[in-house]
C-alpha cells in the first residue's frame, strides 16, 4: 500500500513570509518518513470553514506547488 500526504492549509505561525521554509519541512520530512505522494487542493481561494481558514487565507497554485516539491525531493 502506497500512502500520500495531503497539504489542505498554507497559514502558518509568522504569516506568508512562513510558507515556504514550512513547506519545505514538510515536504523533506515527508519524503524521509516514506510518504509516497504529496497533495494539494487546487483552488484559488481557500474553502471556507475548513480547518478554520477564511477565503482570505493563504492559498498557492497548485501546479506550481508541486513543481517546487518536485525540486526538494528525489
């Protein structure tokens, strides 16, 4: 059995200027701990409600996203 990891939330303690050092932890520790794949919901507002978040919340484009853990794994 192959398990992922989905990412549903990009706020963070610190704000924006956290995403991308969070994520590459995230990202690398995941990859270390044998998570097959790595998901991201695609949408270009946040879902309201979901963990909290409000449409406001931070909320990458998510190919663009998985080009850049593509580039932090192997």
């Amino acid at each position: 059995m192959h398990v992922g990891l989905q990412i549903p939330s990009f706020k963070y303690p610190g704000g924006t200027a956290e995403i991308r050092p969070k994520l590459k932890e995230i990202v690398t520790t995941a990859e270390a701990g044998g998570f097959y794949s790595l998901w991201v919901m695609d949408h270009y507002y946040q879902i309201k409600g979901m963990f909290g978040e409000a449409y406001t919340d931070p909320m990458l484009e998510a190919y663009s996203t998985l080009g850049y853990f593509a580039g932090l794994t192997e």
